[in-house]
C-alpha cells in the first residue's frame, strides 16, 4: 500500500453526491463498507489486483442513504495479490475474465503486494485530476 498525499484529505460532501461524481472516472463503491465509513475504488489493471481507494468516513447519517454527510480520507493505491492458474478442485482454468469473478470470494495470497511505481504515479495522476475538480 502507498498512501497519496492530496488535498482531497478532509474534503466533505453528501455521499450520493460523491457517488454519482465519481462514477463516471470509474469509481464504485467498495464492498466491504460499514454505515459509518467506506471506499471508492477505481480498478488500475486488467486483473482486478491493483486498486486507487479513496476511503472516507460519514460524519453524518448512515451510508445506505445518499443525504449521508462524508468526510474523505487520505487516497492510496494496494495491490492484492490472488491465485491464478488451474482450479483443479473445480474443473476450470482461471483466466482474465474469469479470475476477478472467482477471486473476489478468496483470501488473497498477498493483502499488500508490493507495488510497482508505474501504478503510483497512474494512481497520483488521477488523484490529481480528482483534486483540480473538487479541492
């Protein structure tokens, strides 16, 4: 993981709001969020490994509602490493299209991989653009 210093940090607006800025640079909202904060991610790669997340939390009302109150945090980039190659157990082969699917159920074998530089500096472009917007 590799955090991204940006204005961004401490920026604050309605979460529908946000959501719906977002989504057209490719953001969503990340699965494992909670009523009192959660990510965006925007997928880096073709695999689905490498990841720009810009977590915030809600200062006000709860996540499931688009009037919440969020409050972004500092943006980084992670890469998850995940299994790749024959599934045997289960009678297919893992590939490009199949492996993002299958992998999102699985542990990773690396939760934080070491990053190459070239997906930081993707990354901090981005932030960048994001910053020229909003900040």
């Amino acid at each position: 993981m590799q955090t991204i210093e940006s204005r961004l940090a401490g920026v604050e607006g309605t979460f529908g709001d946000v959501r719906d800025l977002l989504a057209p640079d490719g953001f969503s909202l990340a699965n494992n969020w909670e009523y009192y904060a959660g990510f965006f991610d925007r997928k880096l790669d073709e695999e689905g490994m490498v990841f720009l997340r810009l977590p915030f939390d809600v200062i006000q009302g709860k996540l499931d509602t688009a009037d919440a109150r969020i409050r972004f945090g500092t943006p980084f980039v992670l890469k998850h490493v995940y299994q790749t190659g024959v599934e045997e157990h289960i009678g297919y082969t893992s590939g490009p299209l199949v492996a993002p699917v299958v992998n999102q159920f699985q542990e990773p074998v690396d939760k934080d991989a070491p990053l190459e530089r070239h997906w930081v500096q993707q990354a901090e472009a981005i932030v960048r653009q994001l910053e020229k917007r909003w900040a």
